[in-house]
C-alpha cells in the first residue's frame, strides 16, 4: 500500500508552449472576394463555355492548394502532441498489467462468492417448495447474487414465490376444466397464471361452440325425423284411405251386381221354363215317334235317333236315363274349371226302350249356342260317341 501511495505521488511533469498559427488571412481572403465576384456576374453562352470551363479547372487548383497547405500546417502542429500521446500510452500500459491481474483475481472471488449464494439459496428453496412442482430457475433472478442482497430477503422471496404458486395451481384446479393439465403445463413453463387462465378459457369457449353446434345439429335431425315421419304418416293414411275407397268401391261393385242379378231372376226363371217345356214337348213327341216307329215282334228292330233338347239353367233334368247338369259344371268361364276336373258325375250309360244296353241308341240333342262347350264337356267325360252338326 505504501509503493501505491508512493505511485500515486509521481507527477507527470508537463513543459508546454502554447503554439499559435499566423498567415496572411485577410490580404488572401480581400483578394478571392474580389477576384470572385466576377464569376457571379458572368453569364455562361455557347461562345464562351470553353473559357468558362477552363476558369472551373483553375479555380478547383487554387482550392486544392489551399487544402494542401492546410494538412501541411496540421501535421506539423500535431507533431509534438502524437510524440507525448505515444509516451503517455507507454505508461499507461505499465500500470494495466497489474490492474488486469487483480481485476481477475477480484472476478474469480466474486464468482465463487455468487455460487456458494446461490448454492445456499437453492437449498432454500428445495426445503420451502416441497411437494410443489415449482422449479428453482422459476423464481431465480439475477439480483440474487449482488453482494447488497442479503440470503434473509432470499428466503422471503422464495417463501412468497412458493405461496403464490400453490394458490395459483388452485385456482387453475378450481375451474374443474377439462383442459386442466394443459393449463398447467402452460402455468410451470411461463409462471403466469394469466397465461394458464387463458388456456381455460379458450378451450371453454370452444367447447360451448361445439357443443352449441353438436345440440343444433341434434335439433336439426330430430326436426327432419319428425318431417319424414309425419310424411310416412301422412303416405300410410293415404294409402289407407284410397285402400279403404277401392273396397267401398269394390263392395259397390259387388252390389250393384247382386242387385242386378236379382232383378236378372224373374227373366232367366221366365226362359227356362219356356226351355224346359220346350224339352218335355220335344221329348213327348219324339217318345211317340219312336213308339211309332218301333217294329213289331220278332220283326228287325231300327234305331231312330231321339232328338233331345239341352237343359239350360236348372242343376239337373231328367231324360231318359242321362242325367244332364247345369251348364255351369262344364262351361270354364262360369265354374272357372276345365271339363274333367274334380269329380266325374257318375251317370249311367244310356240304354235302350227295351232295357238292353248291347244296343246302340243314337239321340239328336237340340241346344243353344252358348250351351256347345258344356255339352261336349260332357259327352267326353262320359266317354259317348257323338257326331256335332250345326245347323
């Protein structure tokens, strides 16, 4: 300390004159004034421009000139500082040698100092924040290590650091939100319960869109199932009803038809009597023919035909010994069943005025029209030969 206080008594010792520059400032200065002022009343034309240009070049020597000069006067004004700035920096490095050796040395010792402040702080902290997941780096700062911060107001930062994290991750816990461990992942990575609040509550309103979307949608489904089902409703009472007007009108049909029948019976009982007394009368009279007609005894018997009338509407007429049925039993349009089908009648072959059967007997049956079909029917299911002659 004493060689310090001893250096610190060393004076630079300056010897210097003041230095002062003179010239002829005002008789050059006069003199480029006037000479100058005839180039501001010249104007420039086509015929003097190569002069003009020639005055531009000399003018840029003489400032050249007076340039030069300047620099000339400044370098060797300048001479006797640059010899006493390089001497002075000479000393000043002979002093820096040791400052750089201490000033590392005062470096080192703080830093070492600063780490076991930390050290102690750290430990603090692991005590004070246990059971939290609050990470030391996220209430460290900086100003911890300065020398004018005590480890007391340490301690009472970490404490209210700790307090204020575990009442923040209960508020994060009191929304009870889905997204909770987003928010808190958000919350120990930038330490703001803003942030993590922010998290909640985007994913709230996002949620209530969604589900305000889903329910709409859910509405707009059930709408249309209600739409389609009154249309299936309203198709099926349609149906129902044309339905219902096809058997009114079939169940009119079928009266009308009744009806006229009815009105029809009185008319066909009226011509089937008159068929039928037809019958007996050409059945009368062809018995009397053959009677007539028949040879005596022991002579040689013929075998007239009998001519026979059709019944036409009664279920059975009795001729001779054929049993003839309604026309109904033969005819497919009206019993809707061909001939054969079903039960044969069982009817006996015809026999002969003389109760043989060996002799053939041959009968000329008269009918309508519409009773052919029916007639033939028969005969064939009978199996008896016959011979159709329309006349």
């Amino acid at each position: 300390m004493q060689k310090l206080e001893a250096i610190q008594e060393l004076e630079i010792k300056v010897d210097q004159t003041p230095s002062r520059i003179t010239f002829n400032y005002e008789e050059v200065r006069d003199a480029l004034r006037e000479r100058m002022q005839v180039y501001q009343e010249i104007e420039v034309t086509e015929t003097n421009l190569p002069e003009r240009r020639r005055d531009i070049a000399t003018l840029r020597r003489i400032a050249k000139a007076v340039e030069d000069r300047r620099r000339e006067v400044r370098a060797a004004f300048q001479q006797p500082y640059l010899d006493f700035e390089a001497k002075t920096k000479e000393l000043v490095a002979i002093i820096q040698q040791p400052i750089e050796l201490l000033d590392r040395q005062v470096r080192e010792y703080e830093e070492r100092q600063k780490e076991e402040k930390r050290k102690k702080a750290q430990e603090y902290f692991a005590s004070a924040a246990t059971g939290t997941g609050l990470r030391f780096e996220q209430v460290f700062r900086k100003e911890w290590l300065n020398v004018s911060t005590s480890l007391k107001s340490i301690g009472n930062e970490i404490n209210e650091r700790v307090r204020n994290y575990r009442a923040d991750i209960d508020a994060i816990r009191a929304f009870g939100s889905e997204t909770e461990e987003d928010a808190l992942n958000v919350y120990h990575r930038t330490g703001q319960l803003s942030d993590a609040v922010r998290i909640i509550h985007e994913y709230e309103a996002q949620k209530k869109k969604i589900l305000e979307t889903q329910e709409r949608r859910r509405r707009e489904e059930e709408a249309q199932a209600a739409r389609e089902a009154a249309e299936r409703e309203a198709r099926e009472e349609k149906r129902h009803a044309e339905q219902a007007a096809r058997e009114r009108e079939e169940q009119e049909h079928r009266i009308r038809a009744k009806e006229h029948a009815r009105m029809q019976e009185p008319a066909r009982a009226e011509e089937a009597a008159g068929i039928q007394g037809q019958a007996g009368a050409q059945e009368k009279a062809s018995r009397t023919q053959r009677e007539q007609d028949r040879p005596a005894a022991g002579g040689n018997e013929s075998s007239a035909p009998e001519e026979l009338a059709f019944p036409g509407t009664e279920e059975t007429a009795e001729l001779g010994s054929i049993a003839f049925p309604a026309p109904e039993a033969f005819d497919p349009k009206v019993s809707g069943k061909a001939a054969g089908a079903g039960e044969e009648p069982e009817l006996p072959f015809p026999a002969g005025p003389d109760g043989t059967e060996e002799q053939p007997i041959a009968y000329f049956v008269t009918a309508a029209p519409w009773q052919h079909r029916a007639l033939e029917a028969f005969l064939t299911g009978q199996r008896i030969r016959y011979q159709k002659n329309c006349r």
